[in-house]
C-alpha cells in the first residue's frame, strides 16, 4: 500500500469531527480526556485504553444526563441545555481522531481480534468521518457479522455487529446524539444496496448466532431517515407486520370493523336526535308543556283580559262625557 493510498482523508468538520457540540464540549473538558488520555500519545496505547476501560457505546454515562424538566430541542437528541458525563468510548474516539489515523490503522480496529469494542470504535470513527456515499463500501464486508456486544450504559441492550451497522447506515439517531446526516439520494441508493445485499443472515452462523435483543431497552428514539426493518434480522423483527410465526396478523380487521359499526350508529343516531327538535319547531301543531311556557302563556292571557277591560271603561267614560249625556243627565237631575 502506497503513502499516499494510506492517507484518510476526513469528510465535513475538520474541527468538531462532525460530532455534535454538547458532547465535543464535554469531551474538551472532562477530566479524563485532559489528563489520563494527554498520556497517550501512541495508536496502541489507546488502543489498549479502548480494551480495558470500553463497556458501552452510549455518548453519556448511565444517569448523569438529566432530561426530565427540559423541553422542546432541549430534552431531544440535541441536547441543548442539558449535558452530562460524557462516556469514555466518546472520549477515546475522539482521542483516535486527534491522532489523524491512516487507512490501515482504521481497518486494524475494525478487524481487532481482542474486543468488539475495538471493532466498534472504528466503526463509529468511519461512521463520522467518512463520506455518506462511502459508507456502504466499508461496511458491507460486515452486514452479517455475529460477533455481539452490549452498547448500553448499564447493560441491556447485546446486538451484533451486522445489526449495528445496518442500524447505522438506515439511522441518524443513536441514543442521545446524532449520526451525520446523510443526503436523501445517497439514503436511496444505501437502501437499494442493502436490499441487494438481502436481510441479516446472523442467525444462520455457529456460536454467535444466539443473540438476546430488547427493543424496549435498546430503544434509540425514533428516526425520520428512511428504515428497513427487514435488513435487522431478529432486532426489527417486531416492527414488520408479521408475528413471531412468521404469518401476517389479521385479526385486528373485525375489531376494527365493529368499532366503526358502533361508531355509524352513534352517530347516525346523534344526528337523528338533533334534528328532531327542528322538525318539531317548524310544526304548527307543536305544544311545548314545560313550566315555563305555561307560566308565561297564563301571564299573557291575564295581560289580555285586563288590557280590554280597560278599554271599555274608557269608551264607557268618553261616552258618558259627551254633550249628549251631559244634556240628558242635567234634565234628569232637575226632574
């Protein structure tokens, strides 16, 4: 292999390694990261570091971020507002960065014999350096490996690294931080060669082929990159419409259905109730026997009856007033 072949270049951030903010200005400031890493100064030696001291891939140790009382961007992936204690895997890999490691030097780590954790840190190095449109070229050697690890803070969460890899060419999230985001025409032609490539054949090798997989506790937030829950194997096997069987679930399809049934008839029945009233208000023969309206229709025809009783004794007294009466009432008076 020539110099010049040997040499890595790196795709995006050259400052940040594309890494996001948060978790680069824990990692600048950790302790760890300022004094027992600034005593290696050699590949091996952090190497050797990645073997002893790696027991998980999450980019913050277990319970030290606090996101309980954090809203909107700032309880996300992102982070904003809201650090922790940055993990060591994340402090070595940029440890590894710092170093400005070669070709070969990153093919050692991913064919590292001693710890998957190894293998997994340059892979994650790959991941965040390295051009979207080359990513697939470096990892499809590795679809189906079954060599397996546990990548949660705590433990909890074994997959293989074929699955791991899938899950990183298909999503950007992983745990609380950010994969670089690849290009939509890029995400198509992944998929298309993944598709080529076919499903996870873990399960069909020897030792390693058994594997324990929690969805629940490997939950890594949901992704808006394009997913293919087919090319995980055994990991995404519960998000595929079939069940553990192997045969597709259509029972749900008479629940549904009388559901709707009973949601037509209360409906239709809703509609029918509200609109009599109207048809009965329109009707000329309509009664209404409330209370109230026999109250006020006794107070209208008591208004009435005293209403024209007055209007007789004005006619009675504008005929008594006349000069008529007045003439007759004074003859009658003399008499």
């Amino acid at each position: 292999m020539s110099r010049e072949s040997n040499v890595l270049s790196v795709w995006g951030n050259k400052d940040s390694m594309n890494l996001n903010s948060l978790v680069l200005n824990n990692i600048m400031s950790s302790q760890y990261f300022k004094s027992a890493l600034y005593e290696k100064k050699t590949y091996h030696e952090v190497v050797d570091e990645i073997y002893y001291q790696v027991k998980h891939l999450e980019p913050w140790e277990k319970g030290s971020r606090k996101t309980s009382g954090l809203t909107g961007m700032c309880g996300g992936v992102r982070g904003v507002g809201g650090g922790g204690i940055v993990s060591t895997a994340f402090c070595l890999l940029y440890k590894l960065y710092t170093l400005k490691l070669t070709r070969k030097q990153v093919i050692s780590l991913t064919t590292h014999t001693d710890s998957p954790y190894i293998r997994a840190l340059g892979f994650m190095y790959i991941r965040y350096t390295q051009p979207p449109n080359e990513l697939f070229e470096w990892f499809e050697e590795y679809l189906d490996d079954t060599e397996t690890l546990d990548v949660k803070a705590g433990g909890g969460c074994i997959m293989s690294i074929g699955q791991m890899l899938r899950q990183w060419l298909t999503r950007i999230e992983w745990y609380d931080t950010l994969f670089p985001r690849i290009p939509v025409p890029t995400q198509k032609e992944i998929m298309e060669k993944l598709h080529a490539h076919g499903p996870y054949k873990g399960d069909n090798f020897g030792a390693y082929s058994r594997y324990d997989y929690d969805e629940e506790q490997c939950e890594t937030k949901s992704s808006n990159a394009i997913d293919m829950p087919e090319t995980f194997g055994n990991a995404a096997s519960s998000s595929s419409s079939k069940d553990r069987n192997g045969s597709h679930n259509h029972h749900y399809s008479s629940s549904t259905d009388s559901y709707r049934n009973r949601k037509y008839r209360s409906s239709r029945d809703d509609r029918s109730r509200s609109r009599s009233p109207d048809r009965r208000r329109h009707h000329h023969h309509y009664r209404d026997d409330s209370p109230d309206r026999s109250k006020s229709h006794k107070h209208q025809h008591h208004h009435h009856r005293r209403s024209s009783s007055r209007e007789d004794r004005r006619r009675h007294s504008h005929r008594s007033r006349s000069p008529d009466n007045r003439y007759r009432n004074d003859r009658r008076d003399r008499s």
